[in-house]
C-alpha cells in the first residue's frame, strides 16, 4: 500500500492549536490499513476532523491510497 498526502492533514490543528501530525496520521493508518482505498481515506479524514474538535480547516487536504491485489495462487 501506497498513501501519498498532501500536508494539510498533518498540519491540521484543534482548538488549541496543536497540529494533527504525521504520528498521529501513522496511528489512524495502522488502525484501518487492511481496509480498501475508500476506507482508508475516509477514516483517515474522520480522524483529522475529530482532531479538530470545532477548529476552522484552513488549508487543502489531498489524499491517495494506490494498493496491489494479491495474487491468488490456486
């Protein structure tokens, strides 16, 4: 699996504004990354927003998820 991001989601900030970060965008992507694609965006964008708890987003956010099929060997 291949996740390219833009740094709109790590560089989010809550309230207080303390960033989102690439630790936590590892964390949220370990929990989910079994997943499809779609899924796995789809968590990783409801991560940051929680994160946020209220905050204004104020830079773009952009991802991609690219995985390999596995091969059946039957």
């Amino acid at each position: 699996m291949l996740l390219l991001l833009t740094d709109g989601l790590p560089e989010q900030k809550n309230i207080a504004a303390e960033m989102f970060d690439y630790a936590r965008v590892h964390q949220a992507l370990q929990q989910v990354g079994a997943g499809t694609p779609e899924n796995i965006i789809a968590h990783l964008a409801k991560a940051g927003e929680a994160w946020m708890s209220g905050a204004i987003q104020d830079d773009d956010i952009t991802m991609m998820v690219i995985k390999r099929k596995e091969e059946s060997h039957t």
